[in-house]
C-alpha cells in the first residue's frame, strides 16, 4: 500500500462521511418541513402518531416504528 492508496481511502471515507451527514440533514430539513405544517409526530404511512420516545431518539422520525425506512 502506497500514499496513494492511503489517500483513496481517505477520500472515500470522506465522501461516505458527506453522503450520510447529507441523508441526515435532508431527514431533518423533512421533519422540520412537517413541523410547519402541523404533520409532524404522525407516521407517514398510517397515520398513527409516532411514540414519544422514538421522536425523543430519532427528532427526524417521519414513520412509526411498524413502518420504519
């Protein structure tokens, strides 16, 4: 293993590291988004509300956990 591979590994960590950070944002902006229109806490598939301690764990939750994506 060279520098070079060294350094493609970085970058692939790094670009994997963007793309998650950029799921997650994307998820909040969402939830964020339902907040304003008085969706937010009720599961997108059914309709139910969302459990508060799922809320509490994942704020950006957009489905209860029989629907989980």
């Amino acid at each position: 293993m060279g520098d070079g591979t060294a350094m493609a590994v970085d970058r692939l960590t790094a670009v994997t590291a963007h793309d998650n950070l950029q799921g997650l944002l994307d998820a909040v902006r969402h939830a964020l988004a339902r907040l304003d229109e008085g969706r937010y806490g009720v599961c997108e598939v059914c309709g139910e509300p969302i459990p508060q301690g799922r809320l509490e764990a994942r704020p950006w939750a957009t489905t209860c956990v029989a629907h989980p994506r």
